[in-house]
C-alpha cells in the first residue's frame, strides 16, 4: 500500500491487486515498532533504510490522519534494550548514523520504567525510537488509497501468471471471485511478502525469500504498566495508548504454517512475566502468528528483476518490515519513475544480490539480529 501511495503520488495509475485481504498479513501481524531490534547488528544497508523511515514516520502519520481521519497512532516512546553486551558496538553505530543512544544504568532504569522486574543493571535507550499501531496504520493507507481516482484496491483476487515476451510484462492474468481476467500493465511490482519468492519461481527467478512465522501475544491492562519499549534477550514488550502490551516475538522455521502453538504461549507469557511481573495477572485477549518474508542477511530486494523491463520487487523485508516501509516504499517509487534516489540502491539490487553465488548456502532465518555477533543463534 506505501508503494502504491509514492507511485500515486507521483502520478501513476495504480492497481493494487491482493489474493486475500489488504494488510492481513505480515503487516498486519508485527508489533510496530519504528526501529530494528539491535540495530547495530543488521547491515549498514538495513541500517539505511530504517534511519530514512524513523524521520519520515512522523509526518506520514500526521498526513494520513488529517487526510484520512484515521490515526494510526505513533508514540515515541523510546527503546530500552535491557540485556545488550556489545555497548561499544552499539555507540560506535548510533555516532555513525547519528542516532541518540545513551547508556543506563540501575537508577535509571527503574525510574522510568518501576514495574520492571529486578535485577537489572545496565541498559541501551534510544529515546526518539517509536512504535505505530500496525492494524491502524493499514487502514489509513487503506482508507488514502479508496480517496484517490488513480488507485484501485482489489481484493480477493489470485495473481495466475505474467504474460510477457521479450523481457516485458504485457499483463497479468488474475482469477477473481472463480472468473478469470487479464489486466494490461505498464509496470509490475511484486509486493507479495513471504510469498514473492515461490510466485517468482514461476518466471523462472530464484529469490531467496522464505517465510518465518513469528507469534505474537497481547495483554490488556486496566492501567499503564510501562512507558516505552522494553527488550530482553530477544523478546520485546510494547505498551499502546490504551494500556495494552504486546508480548514477541517467536522465531520459527515452519514453512507457511499459521497455527499458534502452546509452546510458544508458553515461552512467551514467560518471557513476559520476566521482565514485567505483573503481568502474571493480566489477562491476555489475543494469541496470534503471521509470516515474516525472510531474505539473506535480512537485506530486502528493491529494484527491477533480472531479464525484465518492466518487472521490479519490493520484498524480504524478513523482521522490519514496518519499519523500513516508508523509505523501500520511496526508494522503489524512485526506481521506477526514473527520478534521483536518496539512498544508494545497489545493497537492494536484485541482479547484483542474485549473481552472488554465496546466497545459496546463506541461512535465512540466522541474521543475528537479536544476539552478538560472537553467539550463534
């Protein structure tokens, strides 16, 4: 949807075609936080992409609310990272990329965030970090796009095949409500998440993207038990404006199975009740899972596809998709339209990243994003 608003915007006609319904899936399933988690530990590239998203958030929020009526709800509540060893790793990357962190210790800690269990002694802030309520910021997209003449949203409809020749797309075959229709494109972007890599087999392209269930759980409580997000060897907490507290996330390799699990309510509730005790007697109203589109390295493809003039990709965002999706979302609308990008696109190539022989033997879902760089996951 971000992609269809920067290519409206600059003044395409767009038609954005969804197999189910629009921002169910990953989107829809994520926690919302504006920023990757560690961030030291992901690529420069990531690194980006996230730091061109974080200062573009705010005035996308504002600008869907007054345009859309529907606030998506950005709360710059700030990161505190509880367990991170690599303190100097850390700093070095946040006076690269000119980002606010600041080392805490136990005083510190406690007196922004008293309902923490004890026990902790030091931590990293980032207090300009954000989170957005995902399922709000959908609809308002959803909502821009209905407002505007140039898009058209349809949904419920299986993408069959490409028709092209040459190296062009000329249309896309699609089978909506049983009934089968061709639409004719001038230009293509494949926005299918976890699922854009087996759709792509299909041209005869092998893209690395896999997908990586995450599960989810949300607390609901009666008062406000924190004022920030708060991570903790890997599991995060995110409190929204009305009290209630997201629990993540799991990391799972189980194909494009969807199921929640007790397992992971389990390990879950207990990481949870780890860092914020009383949470052991709040109830918890939703227990849910979705599909992370896994990409090597956690490096998204954006740009054109190789063999093709008119076929580009804007996936495997794998962990941040929300929080890299303002800055791909422009990055490939600069693609596209032919205009001056503000980020270099080559770590996103397609072609380049794919002629790189070293992705065949790259694990996927092992990008150490949530563990130093010494430790294995």
């Amino acid at each position: 949807m971000l992609v269809a608003r920067e290519l409206v915007l600059a003044g395409a006609t767009v038609h954005l075609v969804e197999r189910g319904r629009i921002g169910a899936e990953a989107s829809w399933a994520g926690g919302g936080i504006v920023s990757p988690l560690y961030p030291w530990r992901y690529e420069d590239a990531v690194s980006a992409l996230a730091n061109q998203a974080q200062d573009a958030y705010p005035s996308l929020a504002s600008n869907l609310f007054a345009e859309t009526g529907i606030d998506p709800e950005l709360n710059e509540c700030g990161l505190l990272m509880l367990d991170a060893e690599d303190h100097a790793d850390a700093l070095d990357w946040a006076t690269r990329f000119a980002r606010q962190m600041n080392q805490w210790q136990a005083d510190h800690i406690y007196q922004h965030e008293p309902a923490l269990a004890e026990g902790f002694t030091q931590a990293l802030a980032m207090p300009r970090v954000a989170n957005i309520r995902n399922p709000r910021l959908l609809k308002a997209l959803h909502r821009w796009l209905q407002q505007h003449a140039s898009a058209t949203i349809t949904e419920h409809c299986e993408v069959l095949g490409l028709n092209h020749a040459d190296g062009t797309v000329q249309s896309v075959n699609v089978s909506v409500s049983g009934q089968q229709e061709s639409f004719r494109t001038g230009h293509v972007v494949v926005a299918a998440g976890a699922w854009a890599g087996s759709f792509l087999e299909a041209l005869g392209l092998d893209v690395p993207i896999e997908p990586v269930k995450g599960q989810m759980m949300l607390y609901k409580a009666d008062r406000q038990l924190l004022t920030g997000i708060v991570l903790n060897q890997g599991r995060y907490l995110i409190p929204r404006r009305d009290n209630h507290i997201l629990i993540g996330s799991t990391l799972e390799a189980a194909g494009f199975d969807k199921t929640t699990t007790r397992h992971a309510y389990t390990s879950l509730k207990t990481s949870a009740e780890r860092m914020l005790p009383e949470l052991a007697d709040v109830p918890i109203v939703q227990h849910w899972a979705g599909l992370r589109p896994g990409a090597p390295r956690g490096v998204p493809f954006i740009g054109a596809l190789p063999g093709f003039k008119n076929l580009s990709i804007n996936a495997g965002h794998y962990r941040n998709g929300l929080v890299l999706a303002p800055a791909s979302a422009a990055l490939l609308a600069d693609l596209v339209t032919g205009r001056q990008t503000k980020i270099d696109p080559r770590p996103y190539d397609p072609a380049q990243r794919l002629a790189n022989t070293s992705f065949a033997s790259h694990s996927i879902i092992a990008d150490n994003s949530a563990q130093p760089r010494t430790q294995p996951r």
